[in-house]
C-alpha cells in the first residue's frame, strides 16, 4: 500500500476540499442540522459520552467554493453527556430535539438542544418494552406539526411514538422476530424497514399492518447481516431501494415491484464487514445514480449504479476515500475501521466519514469522468 506521504501528495488531485479532524471519541452517528451543523456522539461502553453539535467551517457550509476562509476547523456549538454508548442519533426537523438509542435497555432518550446556552440535556425517557441483550431500537423520526418517533429492536416490536404525549400511533401488531438493521420514513404517511436477514417491507402506517415486502436474499450469497437505504435519481419514475450486504453484495430493487431485484453486483471490497452494525449505504441525495458504502475497512467507496446490469457481476468504485487509512502517516494495528458516512444535504460530491480512531474528515471529491 502506498505511503501517507504518496496517498497525501495524490489528495491535491483527487479531492476539492478535503479536512481532517480529531475527536474526542469515536461515532457512529453523523447526523445533519441544516447544511452547516452536524451532530457526532460517542459509543464507547462504561463511560459517560459526549454528544456534541458542531459547524462545519465556513468554506464547506456554503454551496460553491468562494475562496480562502480564516477558519478551517470545527466549531463546538452545543455539547452534553450519555451515561451510555449512543449507537443512533436523529434530530427531530424544525425543533431543537434529538432522539437517541444505546445500550443498555431497548428506551430512547429525547433530547434539547438549548437555545439561550451551549447545553445539550436529557428531557424525557421513551420507554421500550423489548429486552434483548446486546440489540438496540433502531430509530427514524415522522416529521409533522406533532412528530412521531419510529423505533423497534424486532418486527413484533416496531411502533410509532407521539413525541410529546409518548402514546403509541401505530404498531406492527405481530409476533415476529426478525431483527432490524435500518429504519427510513419516506413521507408523512409510510416508512421502510430493513431486517438483518436482508429482508425488506414498506409499510403505509394508514393501514394495519400490511407491508408491501420482497423476498430475502438468497442464502448462497453469504451475507450475514444487510442494510438498507431508499433513494436514487434518474433511475426511472419510482425510487430505489440500495440493499448491503455484510460480504460486499449490493442488491438494487424498484420501490414499485419489490419481488425481483432490479440488479444484484458484487462491490469491490477486500474482505467480509468485521463488524456487521457499521454497515453504511447512503444515496446521493445531488447527484444521479450515485451512492456509498461504507463498514468494511478504513475506506468510503462511491458507485454510480447507472451502467448495473442485472447479472451478478463485480463492480469497480467510481471514487475511493483512503484517508483514515492513514492515521499520522504510521502503519497500526488494528486498521482503522470507517464506523460511519454521510453526504452533505447541499454540496453535491462533499461527505463527512468517521473512524474508529475517532478521526473525522470531510471530503470534497473530484469526479474524474466530469
């Protein structure tokens, strides 16, 4: 593998913008507030955990480059403390509200972010009545004049929440057991799911339970655990659903006709996820036809899905983030793995990543077929 000092000579040519920083703990949750802040909260067990708000510098919170700025790191807007790991973080639209789920226990904890202060605090608890072990609710929010929080450890748990007066909207109503990996809300009215078995449903919450659902992965491509993300442009009348697998396969299906993939490829990745929980597949929410992957190693790899075909092919990245596998230019051990992505809402080729060296960059890449 090529040196830091290669790899940084080489950035000059590969990237727009590109800034590298250091937290005081590492994430999993990179989570927009606008265009220019982001929330990061730590994950580490036994330990109180920071959850910060933080600005981008100024030259990557506007649309187009506009020259030199005097500031050209993060800024701490507002901080608090977990008393646990913080594994998923939402921020409830037009409030100054955070939702987040951990370890122990299957309840989420509301957060304020403070208007006349610096102080994120704990306001109130969301009880979760689902004791798994090692599992956590995963979350996604409704937004509306009454927000609803979307949250569950399995399917038979999976319910929507009204966040100011805790009563339940809706509930799935059934008793299985299937684990989930992601949640999405869609619009006002319906929501995806994604279980670990690679299992995939939309579900409109103005009906009983019925999701519109297609077929597992086939047990022969070897993913053990699947993440999944709607999203696409310029993929036909309808948006996509991006399905990952823990060994690299990537499954694209048509939210309109969820019962065959539209294609299924292999990505370009050196080994197996070694942790499954920090599998990532983001669209791009500027650009058509572009999406990341990320869980596998210290990299973030972006793809343009236009030119799949529906065999099950390997398929090579358009770009590659490398940077944090670069840690002060020594080699170490363990490698650096990427524990988190996320495209800028505005800027449509910059994305924030995260490491589990608590390295934090953000990255403006330069698309050579442009």
């Amino acid at each position: 593998m090529e040196s830091a000092e290669d790899w940084l000579v080489e950035s000059l040519r590969l990237y727009q913008d590109f800034h590298a920083f250091d937290l005081s703990g590492a994430t999993r949750v990179l989570e927009w507030i606008g265009n220019r802040g982001v929330f990061v909260a730590g994950y580490e067990s036994l330990k109180k955990n920071e959850i910060l708000h933080l600005l981008l510098p100024p030259r990557l919170s506007v649309t187009e480059n506009q020259g030199l700025h005097p500031e050209r790191d993060f800024k701490v807007s507002h901080g608090g403390f977990s008393d646990g790991p913080v594994f998923d973080l939402k921020h409830v639209p037009d409030t100054r509200l955070l939702v987040t789920s951990g370890l122990p226990g299957g309840h989420l904890q509301v957060w304020q972010v403070a208007e006349d202060n610096d102080v994120i605090e704990a306001v109130s608890t969301i009880p979760g009545h689902e004791t798994e072990g090692s599992l956590w609710p995963r979350v996604a929010v409704f937004a509306s004049a009454a927000p609803g929080v979307l949250h569950g450890v399995k399917l038979r748990g999976l319910k929507v929440v009204d966040l100011e007066s805790q009563k339940t909207t809706y509930a799935s109503g059934i008793g299985d057991s299937e684990e989930l990996s992601s949640l999405q809300v869609l619009d006002a009215d319906t929501f995806a799911f994604c279980c670990s078995s690679g299992r995939l449903g939309l579900v409109d919450t103005r009906q009983k339970w019925a999701p519109l659902e297609g077929p597992c992965p086939s047990p022969d491509l070897g993913g053990k655990s699947w993440c999944a993300e709607v999203g696409g442009r310029g993929l036909g009348p309808g948006p996509h659903i991006a399905s990952l697998g823990s060994n690299g396969h990537l499954r694209l299906l048509d939210t309109r006709a969820l019962s065959q993939p539209v294609s299924l490829v292999q990505c370009a990745v050196p080994t197996p996820s070694p942790n499954p929980e920090l599998l990532r597949v983001t669209w791009a929410p500027g650009l058509d036809n572009c999406l990341a992957i990320s869980g596998f190693d210290g990299t973030v790899q972006i793809y343009d899905v236009s030119s799949w075909a529906a065999s099950g092919h390997r398929v090579k990245p358009r770009f590659t983030h490398r940077g944090h596998l670069f840690p002060d230019g020594d080699d170490v051990d363990p490698r650096p793995l990427v524990t988190s992505h996320t495209w800028h809402p505005c800027r449509q080729r910059t994305l924030l990543s995260a490491a589990s060296d608590a390295s934090l960059h953000v990255w403006d890449w330069v698309d050579s077929k442009v």
